[in-house]
C-alpha cells in the first residue's frame, strides 16, 4: 500500500473544501483535496453568494467569474392560480459604499460555484481526486493517518499534518471521531425540491404561489443553470414528498399543475430530492489534528441564504491560520481560536435562519418574509476573540474596533494610480495601517506589509496611500496603528508601534514568549508567500 504525505488533507470538494484548498495552495502549503464523487453535486441548492463571501471571492480572485456566470436576487411574482397578483422584493438591496462594495445576495448555483473555485484551484497548480473516498482516519501527536480508497478499488495511505473535515451533514470524519452532531427536526413541512426547465413561466421573476394547496409552492430563476429551483411544500395532513414518485417530466408537471391551477410546460427535471428542515452543529470544531468544517459541522434552516456562506467563511477563517502555524512559527494555540470565533457564529446564524423559517411560516400573502442586511455577513465580529487586542483606552461606540470586519475605501498610490484598500489587504498577508502621524514599527519579512494612510495636503511617501476623500479615516481612525488579518478582520487597534511587535510573538494567546529571532526567521521563511503565488 502506498503512502503519501502532505501538510494539510481535505476531505471533501464542495465550496468549503475547494474554498480552503484555493487558499492553502495560493499560500505554497501543500494540501491534498479528496472527493468521493467522480462529478459535482447537481442541484442548485446554496445558490445565494453573501456580500461577504462576495468580499472573500474577491481576495481569492474568483469574484470576476461568479459575477460572469450569476446573476441579481430577482423580484417576486405573487400568483393565485393562473392570475398574476404583482411583484414584491423580498430582499434588502444597498447600494455600494465605500467601505461596503457589495450590498446585496448574488445568485448561482452551488455545482456553478464549485466549477469556479475547482478551476481556480487547477489554475494554482491542484488536483481534486475525485472518486476517492476516506475509509478510514486516525492521528497521534504528530500527524494524521488517513486511509484512502481510489475509483480502481485500490487504497493508499495519506499521511498529513491536519485533516479538515468538509465532508458535509453526512460527514464521515465527524462520525469516526465520535463528535457529538445536535439534530432538531423544525416545524415546519417537509420538501420536494430540485431543478426544472419549465417552457412557459418569465425567467425574470421569482415566482410564488403561497395559497396553493397543500403548501407553499416556489420556483425561482437561476441564472448560470438556466433552470428554475423549486421548492414544494408538503403541509397537509398525511402527505410525504417522494422524490421517486414525482421524477418524470409528467408527474413533477401534474403535481405542480394541480397545486397552484398554473398549466406548467415542463421539458427537464435535471435534479430532485426530499428536504426535511432541520438544523444540527457540533459541540466541538477541532479534535487534535482534525477541524471539521462546513456542514460536516453544522447544517443550517433552508432559510435566509446562510449555510454555504457560513461553511465558505470556516474555510477562510482556518486558512490562514494554517499557514501561520506551519510557516511563520505561530504556536499551535492558534488553531484553538478557529472554535472559539467560528463555534459563536455558526451558532448565531443557525438561530437566524431558523427564526427566518419560522416567520415565513406564517406569511400567508408572499409565503417569504423579507431578508434584510443582517443576512449579508458583513457585521460578523470577533471582538470577544483571544486573537482580538483592543490597545486604545477611549473609543466611541460607533468607531471601528479590533475584532471588525476591516473596511474597504478608496484612494491613491504614490503615482495617483487609483486603488482601494481591498488591494492592499488582497493576499496571504497582514496588513497594518498607519494612520495620522503615529509611528509604525519596522517588521521583517512580508508577512506583514504596512502603508502609511495620509490626507491629500500631507507629505508624500513611497509606501503611503491618499486618502482622497476621508473615507479611510471615516472608517478607521485620524490617528493610530490598525493590523487587519488575512482574512479581514482587525486583529489589533492601538496608538503604540510596541504592540504590533507584541501581537506577532501571540503573547495574548498565553503561551510563552516567541524569541525575537524566530519570529524573524520564521517570517522571512514565508516572504513569499504574499506575493509568488498571487
């Protein structure tokens, strides 16, 4: 039997898998991804891209190809019967500021999502191995073991420093680990769901039937699968969707017909499946070696656009802290703040979710209540974060603090070429901002890089950026030193240059002092890694 090994093995190429493999191998981590299906998922289900994960598809260099290929939230058509009631928007859509370039959900279908992030990891130099599939996982101090079943029946041995678990709600990994896994069954109607083709319905709107017998009936437009996703409820007394009782073109067209009085045109039902709503998460994130991600973690309401935005962000949280361990000297108490940021959140938006099932419950007019910007992900915070250092002793309630979501602006560079502060943060870096006159340490390395921001009347400087407009300042501070994670967020606020040396020996995580030496040479080992693979 043939042995392999590897830094990191993924298990699993859904979103959260190939989201991390993306950002493991941008960074020169080797890291092997395994797929025991030979194709993608077909259905179009997690077909709504956050704001959010929009800003995180940006940074991984995907954002251009999800816009190609999607498309807006359409507006809904209210129907009873075979009578149009008029439109309603279900959404809230901002428009883009300054600090927040994407205001609204984006739609594609999940398996469009995935071919974006699979090309964009073959363009990065990997390989998905499909049709592998995980037999077995075992690990001691040093490593993980993984047993690993091919599509000829053979099997290999894949040795590797961390296993990530994004295997789905059906996880094998969580399951030989013995992880505790919550299931609630909600009340609310089970579903038949899928894809269909339907000949005479307007491909511009989302259309709803929410009196239709037996239950709310949808089918909305996805634009990079060219179908419709439906949704059928099952409330009546006695009644079970059947997946294999409605799979012909003929049946799924006369259930359809008799619930809503519409005369549906069907020509192709590409995918279909049962759906019973119910929420489940994890006691724990990390076992050892093993993190579990995405829905191998928690599986979310079918409701508010949450579970795969929630999953790609695991995949984006653990990434670079990863690579902090294994190439820049962190200590491993760095990947024990993976639970302790992503435990909360998953957490919180499983509750939102379902509270925004339970309301559409009980709308009897458009059958979807309506989504506002708190499903965006964009106020996501880890202020209460063991990586979080909030330095400064006086800041007002609405300024920006360490543990936020770091904010875009736009400005200029020393030449007057136009950039936004999205471009700096762009990469496998830290980037510490250096605002008013506060000075800023010197740092080796490229882990780290550091612009100074200065006004339009200030000085110019070879590394400064110009604040062209203020809205740098409006979003940060006038004075003062902000260290913004690879992932984001502010990991540091303060007024002293010591603190930003202090932050990078990660004193604050309680483990004893990292020699000036290593952090230097641990840092020049990843120089690097901002910049050759990008």
């Amino acid at each position: 039997m043939t042995t392999h090994a590897t830094d990191v093995l993924i298990v699993g190429a859904g979103p959260t898998g190939l989201t991390l493999a993306c950002d493991l191998t941008r960074r020169g981590i080797d890291c092997r991804i395994v797929e025991r299906s030979e194709a993608s998922f077909p259905g179009s289900r997690g077909a709504g891209i956050q704001p959010r994960t929009r800003e995180v598809f940006e940074d991984l260099e995907v954002l251009e190809a999800i816009h190609d290929a999607g498309g807006p939230f359409p507006h809904v058509m209210r129907w009873e019967g075979d009578e149009q009631l008029g439109t309603v928007d279900v959404i809230e859509r901002n428009v883009a500021t300054p600090d927040r370039p994407y205001g609204e959900i984006w739609m594609l279908p999940q398996w469009r999502t995935v071919d974006i992030l699979r090309a964009r990891f073959e363009k990065l130099g990997g390989r998905v191995e499909s049709g592998s599939e995980l037999i077995s996982v075992g690990q001691d101090a040093d490593r993980v073991t993984a047993t690993i079943r091919r599509p000829d029946g053979s099997s290999d041995i894949v040795t590797a420093g961390y296993l990530v678990a994004a295997d789905g709600g059906r996880s094998i990994v969580r399951e030989s680990l013995a992880v505790a896994f919550d299931r609630v069954d909600l009340d609310a109607p089970s579903m038949l769901v899928g894809d269909v083709v339907v000949d005479n319905l307007d491909y511009g709107y989302w259309h709803m039937w929410a009196a239709a017998a037996g239950g709310l009936v949808t089918l909305c437009p996805i634009k990079g699968g060219e179908t419709f996703a439906f949704v059928v409820q099952f409330g009546a007394p006695g009644t079970e969707p059947d997946a294999e009782r409605y799979g012909s073109v003929d049946a799924l067209q006369q259930l359809l017909s008799s619930r809503t009085g519409f005369d549906f045109e069907i020509s192709k039902v590409p995918f279909l499946s049962v759906l019973h709503p119910r929420i489940a998460m994890v006691d724990r994130f990390r076992v050892g070696r093993v993190f579990l991600a995405g829905d191998a973690a928690h599986v979310h309401a079918p409701t508010g656009g949450q579970g795969m935005n929630t999953s790609i962000q695991d995949a984006y949280n653990l990434g670079w802290k990863l690579d902090a361990v294994l190439r820049h000297g962190a200590p491993d108490a760095l990947l024990d703040t993976y639970q302790a940021e992503r435990h909360q959140v998953a957490a919180d938006l499983l509750a939102q979710s379902t509270g925004i099932l339970n309301r559409d419950q009980k709308d009897t007019k458009v059958g979807w209540t309506k989504r506002g910007s708190d499903t965006h992900q964009l106020d996501l915070a880890y202020r209460d974060s063991p990586l979080t250092v909030e330095a400064r002793t006086s800041v007002s309630d609405e300024a920006l603090r360490s543990g936020d979501r770091a904010p875009d602006a736009p400005g200029t560079d020393a030449s007057g070429i136009p950039l936004r502060l999205f471009d700096l943060f762009r990469g496998t870096h830290f980037t510490l901002l250096a605002f008013g006159d506060t000075p800023s340490p010197q740092l080796p390395g490229d882990w780290v890089r550091t612009y100074r921001v200065r006004s339009p009347n200030s000085a110019p400087s070879p590394d400064a950026v110009t604040d062209t407009d203020g809205h740098a300042q409006n979003g940060y501070a006038d004075h003062g030193l902000f260290l913004v994670r690879p992932d984001g967020y502010c990991a540091l606020a303060t007024h002293d240059s010591d603190d930003v040396r202090a932050y990078l020996t990660w004193q604050h995580l309680g483990v004893e002092r990292v020699g000036a030496e290593q952090i230097t040479n641990a840092t020049l080992s990843g120089a690097t890694s901002g910049t050759s693979t990008e």
